[in-house]
C-alpha cells in the first residue's frame, strides 16, 4: 500500500523559512514524478513545484526564486524548502507522486502552512 506522509508544516512570520518533508512508503519513489501543491481556502489547489525522476524541477512564478524543490531516493522522501515566506502562502501543503509505469497518482493528506504578517 502506497503512503505519502508530509511532515514539516506550522505558523511562522512573513519573512521566515520552513522545510517540508514528504516521506513515501510502499513504493520506490524514484521512479516516479513528484511535486507540492497547494491549496487555500476557498481556493482551487495548485502546483507549486514538481521534480521528475531526474530531478528536474519547475516552479510556479508565484515561488521562483523563494522555494526549492529537492528529493533523496535513498530515504524515499522530497522535501521542500520555503524561504522568505509570504501571508499568501498560507495554504495546506499537499505532495503527489505519479507513477511513471502508468501514471497513477497518490496524494499525501496535507500539511498546514501559516504564514502571519
């Protein structure tokens, strides 16, 4: 059974850093695609970052610059390390995997991120 755990989330000052951390079980995740999204209330969720099997990366513009996606196949887990922290990314913090074999998706259950000005 596939598992993705995040961990890492919390309140922090506009200004600051927090590391969020997606641990996957049950699969070896370097195979896979994996990335962060995010979602605010009342708001659709979106992508923030993703990283392929090769560790590629893309970013939302809205985090360029401030965010950087990272994965370690040896611990099966992604991170995702936030700095200068802004009250609009104020959101639950959410990490997917796509299986490359035959792009089945998993979702982990979220981590929330606060932000306060």
């Amino acid at each position: 059974q596939v598992q993705l755990v995040e961990s890492g989330g919390g309140l922090v000052q506009a200004g600051g850093s927090l590391r969020l951390s997606c641990a996957a079980s049950g699969i070896t995740s370097r195979f896979s695609a994996m990335a962060w999204y995010r979602q605010a209330p009342g708001n659709q969720r979106e992508l923030v970052a993703h990283i392929d099997s090769r560790s590629s990366t893309n970013y939302a513009d809205s985090v360029k610059g401030r965010f950087t996606i990272s994965r370690d196949n040896a611990k099966n887990t992604m991170y995702l390390q936030m700095n200068s922290l802004k009250p609009e990314d104020t959101a639950v913090y959410y990490c997917k995997l796509t299986r490359v074999l035959d792009g089945r998706e998993y979702w982990g259950q979220g981590t929330q991120v606060t932000v306060s000005s």
